[in-house]
C-alpha cells in the first residue's frame, strides 16, 4: 500500500444490488457454469465503470477474468448440505444437524473426486484450456462455521456439556479446511480472493463470521487452538472477522504468522491496532446500514473515524461492504472521496 496515494477503500455490493439494477443474476448458473461468470464478471465492471467511473470504480473495458468462485458453501456442500440458490443472495448451506455419533462418523472426502468440487476442477481445466490461466480460489467456510453446517446451533451447548466431542469435531473441521486450501493454493497462488478484496490475495484468509457470537473465553478454547493450527499450516495468515472484533482480538494476537485481519462496524479499531501492532495489514468495516440509511455528511464522518483509528496508514484499508439495493449513489461517492481526500498517505 505504501505506493499508493491513499488508503484503498473498498466497495462491494450484495448480489440484489446487482440483480436489481443491472439484472446480474448470483443463481446457481453463476457458479456451475464459468463462462456465464465471466461474462457477468465483465458486466460489472463495465456498470461501475459507467456509474462510478469518477471515483475510480470498474474498468471501462474488462479483460477477460477466469476466476474461480463457491461462496462459503464448498465444504457444507460436499458433506451433503442443502445449498440454496438465489438470483439476488449469497448461497447458504442448510445445516445437517448430525447427531455426535453421525459427526464422529464422518471422514474426510477425498476432493477430487467428490461434486462440487470435482465439477470445480472441470471448471480450472476449461479456464487453462481456454485463457491459459485461473485466478480466485475457494472459501475453505471457517471452522466453527462448518462445524455448525454439519452439527447445527446444537453445537452451541455441546461446548459446555461435551467439550471433547467438540474438539474432535472442530479438529476434523479444520483438517478439511487444510485439504482444501491445499488442492487449491498450488493452482491459483491465492487464499483470500473468495474471502474479502481487501486483503493481499496470497495471503490464506478464514472467515470467522460466527465467532461474534461467542464469548472470547469460549473462543479461546474452542477457537484460538484451530485457528493456531490453519495459521502453520496455510500461512502467511489473515483473519476476516464479521462484527465486533474487540472481544477476541488479544486471542487473534496470539496467532502465529497473522498478517491481516478485518473487522467489522462497531470494533474498536484503533485498540485492535495497538494490540497486533503495525505489522499487521488492518481493514476496517463501514456499517451498511449507515451506507443505506444515513447521509453523504454521516458516511463521510464514519469513514473519517475509521481513518482516525488507523494509523499507520500505510497498511490500512477501509471497506464498504454488503451494499443493499437502494444505497444511495452517494453515498458510495462520498465514502471514496473521503478516502481519496482524507485519508492521504503523505500526512
């Protein structure tokens, strides 16, 4: 980032914005079928070039783009979740809901020979065939998010009634989390490309998108030790952390090789930065509802305070994300310019 003249504030859009306005469609065909992701890939980039082009968003003549893509839902989907399917949403895996002894009977899948992710090596060959190159790669979902897919919010209680059992099913999680990264890695070079833009894509980055909802204490025993295990086993490590961070962000610091975290809204950012110190790469997260409901003068303030709990600035990003239909044009303007403006590596 040190190269850049301000900090890179990032924009992203939930599929309704897009199906809404401009008829993009996130339905299955965007994830079976590469050719149709190129061509909406393509689509988008000319629609924010055409739409926000003045503050630097989207390409007015998009290269081709052979990315990879699964959502969060690969590893819920090839132990047997129901993944469903919207033209304006994110994919989401029904959990199992297995019983311990169904969870304990559970093996870990050979990848290459399982759907999806057999079809998702069909889809990297066609991309070599027809490009000469693949980029992206494949959200491995998170562990206690996928110990939730296979055992449901039972999981909950069974890290107070049995402990062990969680272990060994957390544990069996983050072996297939490992798998997976590593079929992947060695094709595309990249781990956090189906995770969040805002991070260095050779960086293997885990969604910890339920961890808010447990206390730090509960994470540090049945989080800390899984997450400790992805970081030396997929590393350089970064952490994308939904909600507020500041309940477990002096466990993250025990992480070894963490390069890069996100958190969202409401953390204290700049306590976050004090406590993993300078070196780590930091983005910070701008409520959407703010971004949907407030005005120019509100987002412009927020982004603002975000810069102000940044420093340094050299390895800090500020991110607008899961813009809804109906977000204000802008207010995406105004969160850019203050970015450009505001938030100026040269002081």
């Amino acid at each position: 980032m040190a190269d850049k003249e301000h900090i890179p504030l990032g924009v992203g859009f939930y599929p309704d914005w897009w199906h809404q306005n401009y008829g993009v469609s996130f339905g299955r065909e965007y994830y079976d079928d590469p050719d149709y992701r190129v061509e909406a890939q393509a689509k988008i980039q000319r629609a924010l070039y055409e739409r926000f082009g003045d503050v630097g968003l989207g390409q007015a003549e998009p290269a081709p783009r052979p990315v990879i893509t699964f959502g969060m839902v690969m590893l819920p989907a090839v132990f047997g979740c129901e993944i469903i399917y919207k033209d304006d949403a994110l994919p989401w895996a029904m959990p199992l809901n297995l019983s311990k002894e169904e969870c304990d009977r559970l093996a870990r899948p050979d990848l290459t020979k399982v759907s999806p992710m057999k079809e998702m090596f069909g889809q990297i060959d066609h991309f070599k065939s027809k490009y000469g190159r693949v980029v992206g790669d494949i959200n491995t979902t998170g562990v206690q998010n996928l110990a939730l897919k296979l055992r449901g919010d039972e999981l909950y209680i069974d890290y107070f009634e049995d402990p062990e059992f969680s272990h060994r099913l957390l544990r069996f999680c983050t072996e297939c989390m490992i798998d997976l990264w590593q079929l992947i890695y060695p094709i595309t070079g990249t781990g956090a490309v189906d995770v969040t833009p805002m991070c260095d894509p050779s960086i293997y980055c885990v969604p910890n998108c339920t961890v808010e909802q447990i206390s730090g204490d509960t994470y540090e025993e049945f989080g800390l030790p899984y997450d400790r295990i992805l970081a030396q086993a997929c590393h350089p490590f970064g952490i994308h952390h939904c909600g507020h961070i500041d309940s477990v962000i002096d466990r993250y610091a025990r992480i070894e090789h963490l390069v890069f975290i996100e958190a969202g809204f409401g953390s204290d950012f700049a306590a976050a930065r004090k406590i993993l110190g300078p070196e780590v790469a930091f983005n910070a997260r701008i409520s959407p509802v703010l971004m949907k409901n407030g005005t120019p003068d509100e987002v412009t303030a927020a982004v603002k305070d975000a810069i102000d709990q940044g420093a340094p600035l050299t390895n800090y990003s500020v991110d607008t994300v899961g813009l809804t239909f109906g977000t204000p044009d802008e207010n995406v303007r105004a969160a850019r310019q203050t970015a450009i403006e505001y938030g100026r590596l040269d002081g």
